[in-house]
C-alpha cells in the first residue's frame, strides 16, 4: 500500500519532507504527496472541510518546549475527529533538539553534554521513554482505525517488536598488570615531546610491575570471553576502536591509553572477525573540530583492522555544541553512520526517539548524511557514584527493554570492554550485569540484537516519499 498525503503547510526549510521520509518508515510504507487528489489519508492542515481518512492539525507557530504533548494516553481513535495535536511540528522540537535551545552552560558538563536533569525530557518525566515513538504508535493506531493498511516499521525483522545494537567502546583494553603496554607508552610519549604523559605512563608501569608482583590477575583484555559468551547467546556485536593515544602529539590527555599500532591489537581484531563482530571507530576526543581529523582516524584504523569501518562513537560522546556541525562532518569523512548521540550519567533518550534515522540539521536545512543510531544506556548509568546492585540493574535493563518493546524502537546499549566480562575486580559486578543482558536477550523472542552495520543495511531499505505525479 501507499499513503496518500496532502498539506497546506509552507515548507520553506525542507522539515516537512524530512519528516515524512522518517514517517514512512515508521509506518511501513511509501508516502505520495498527492495534493491534487480529492481524498487522501493523511492531510495536513486546518481545513475541516478537507476530504481525507485522517486530519493532522497544524500549530503555524510550532510548539515551544512548556507546550509540546507529553505522552499519549489510551487508544481511542474517535471515527470522526482530527488527531489530537501536530505531529510534525511535535517531532520537530525533540529531533532537532529545539527543546533544549537557549539553556545556560551550566546545563552542560565539562564535555559539553546536555545534562540529563537538565533536559525537558526529564521535566516531563520522559528520559526513558521514546517520545517520538510514542508520538508516532499513536498516529498508526489511529490511521489504521480509519481503515489505512500499513506496514511494520523497516528496522524490525519479521516478527520482532525491538532492536537491540550491543557495542563496546573499546577505552582500556590493557591488562592492569601488563608493564609492557605503559612501557612502550612512556617512550613514544617522550618521544612526542609530552613529559607529562610520559611521567604518568611510567608511574603505570611501576604499578603494573607491584600489582604482578602480588599476584595480583586483573584483565582488561577480555574480548575473547565477552567474543564467546556473545556468541553463546545468539548476538554480535560492535567494537570502537580509537586510533588516537594520549601519547601522541597533539592528543588530549583524555584520548585513551592505548597503541592500536601495537602487535596485541592483531590478535583482537582476528578474534573479532572470527566471531562474526564489527569494527567500529572511536573518535579521539577532539576529532570534533575537523572532518579531515576525522577521515585520518578512520583510514587509520581501516588500515589497522584490515576492515572497511563504516560506523562511529565520539570517546565522551564529545561533540561541537550544538553538535549538527559535527554530525554533518561525519559523512563528508565517510561514516556511514554514528551513535553518539546520548545521555552519559543516566538511560533516556537524547533526541527523544528510539529509531535510526538521518537527522534534519536546522543550521544546514539538510538531511544529515550519516544514519543516527540512538543510544539508550551505558554501563556507567548504572555503576557510576552508587554502590554496585546487579539484580537492580538487570531489573533496570529488563524495564528499558520493555519500554523498547512498548514503543517498537531501535537503540544501542554502550558496555566498555574492560567491564563486559567479570575479569578485573573492580568490574566484577558490570561484567556480570553485562552477561545478565545477554541472558536477558537471548530469552526475548521479540528482540533482535543487531550490529550498527546490519541495521545501516537494513534502513537503506526504508519505504520513502514520493513525489507528486
């Protein structure tokens, strides 16, 4: 089937069509804007008189973040009456973050992240809860009470009601009690002229020396063991590599500490591709300021890994603010898509949308090149200033994956390397709440755990506009 659609709204800056591209996605069919027909299903506009199966009023001056709808309530769809308030102008304020537009500094953190107690998302009471999911559900409810056929959204297989990309950033893959990592570290530090990390590299290698000496047996460098209980459970998942260490010129001290140069990462990347798993970029943390940055890092590890690396995560999650300068770079670098969009202390969803999607930038008026692959938690939400509660995380993780459920949406999970297995005892109780999500996944019929590539795929399969005849 396809949806017929009419407006009588001005679309001086492209939104609209933008919108309608992500809308037939959701709903599983192309959309034709047919604005000489005498009936359509879906209008949009205020004219009451206008023969259509459904009415989507328009708000002209769009909604400003104290009027926006909050979560819909209930499912009648009344046979006669418009939809309940402007979907499209609704969608607007959340996905190109118009909601958080004017906020003080102070409502970012030192990353220049937006605060999750600080967004309008928890003022509302929404910080886990898909809105535009929720927005759009209850469009396709009442579109189909009118009698419209749709589809299931694109990103879903046959017979699954969420998406789940497992991935790893891969920040301190070094065994603690290796000196011989820090070692190599401290000279190319010195070698680049940075004193001070070199110092700190070798007050590392001191410490690694002592921690072996006592028997100490604590592993970062867990992959083949998180590879394996991944595969034991049905999944794949994405691994993001940085290329840039804190020990080279002109890195930042928080770039990680680490050499993908070094022999042991051959190892890593063999393993990985032997599972089946995917390679993807770490941008160093100020990767942010060029696209050329960008593009090197990434043929860098190409290069590296021996494979073609398409995907991406900002280390710190570190972007321009606002960040669509950033996003648009993405693409002129050649990533194909990013999942760096997100909340860092806590699980919600920054954009307010839990499905992959190329985002509108309202500075360019364009459609971002590179697929935006939401992110709904990392490990650190739920171990970070608390006492470590695995049952109460796995309950936590349970609920997220129902609200995914609820609302048909695809999101990513972020769990560091070092703390996806019970390998190190500091991060005993993350690796085991990481082993108890796969668990959790493996039982759930209805979720498909795919890598940031597959779902890449699958979207570049997306029902989408067509134009007037």
């Amino acid at each position: 089937m396809t949806l017929t659609f009419a407006h009588d709204a001005p679309d001086h800056d492209g939104f609209l069509h933008a919108s309608l591209e992500w809308l037939a996605g959701m709903l599983g069919v192309p959309i034709q804007i047919t604005p000489e027909r005498p009936t359509v299903d879906l209008y949009y506009g205020n004219d009451d008189a206008r023969p259509c199966r459904l009415r989507v009023p328009r708000v002209a001056d769009g909604y400003a973040p104290d009027q926006v709808p909050g979560l819909p309530e209930g499912d009648d769809a009344p046979h006669d009456a418009p939809f309940p308030f402007d979907w499209f102008e609704a969608t607007r304020l959340w996905l190109t973050d118009a909601a958080h537009d004017g906020l003080p500094g102070d409502a970012f953190d030192v990353h220049e992240r937006l605060l999750p107690e600080r967004s309008l998302q928890h003022r509302l009471g929404l910080l886990e809860v898909p809105v535009v999911n929720a927005y759009t559900d209850q469009l396709r409810t009442w579109l189909e009470a009118r009698g419209a056929h749709l589809g299931r959204p694109f990103y879903l297989p046959e017979g699954k009601r969420a998406v789940v990309m497992l991935s790893h950033d891969v920040d301190m893959p070094i065994d603690p009690t290796d000196p011989l990592h820090p070692l190599w570290l401290t000279a190319l530090a010195a070698r680049n002229g940075r004193a001070t990390r070199a110092a700190r590299f070798g007050l590392e290698v001191a410490r690694a020396a002592w921690a072996m000496a006592r028997g100490r047996r604590d592993r970062h460098d867990v992959f083949a063991e998180v590879l394996e209980a991944e595969w034991r459970a049905g999944v794949r998942s994405t691994f993001f590599f940085a290329v840039r260490s804190s020990a080279h010129a002109r890195a930042h001290t928080l770039d990680v500490p680490y050499d993908l140069s070094r022999p042991v990462f051959r190892r890593a990347f063999a393993l990985i591709r032997a599972y089946g798993a995917e390679v993807g970029l770490h941008l160093s943390y100020n990767a942010r300021a060029s696209h050329a940055r960008m593009r090197h890092e990434l043929e860098t590890l190409r290069r590296l890994s021996g494979r073609d690396v398409i995907g991406n995560r900002h280390h710190f999650w570190h972007m321009r603010r606002p960040f669509w300068r950033t996003l648009d770079d993405h693409g002129r670098a050649g990533l194909s898509y990013d999942s760096s969009i997100a909340f860092n202390g806590r699980p919600g969803y920054r954009l307010g949308v839990a499905w992959p999607f190329h985002p509108w930038s309202p500075l360019s008026k364009r459609r971002v090149e590179s697929l935006q692959i939401p992110s709904m938690a990392m490990d650190g939400a739920f171990f970070y200033n608390t006492a470590p509660d695995v049952p109460g995380t796995l309950a936590r993780l349970e609920g997220l994956l129902a609200t995914l459920k609820r609302y048909q949406g695809v999101a990513a999970i972020d769990w560091h390397v070092r703390t996806s297995w019970p390998g190190a005892e500091r991060f005993a109780p993350w690796g085991e709440a990481y082993l108890g999500l796969l668990e959790l996944i493996a039982a759930d019929p209805e979720i498909e755990a795919l890598r940031g590539e597959e779902i890449l795929e699958q979207s570049r399969a997306a029902p989408g506009v067509i134009a007037a005849p």
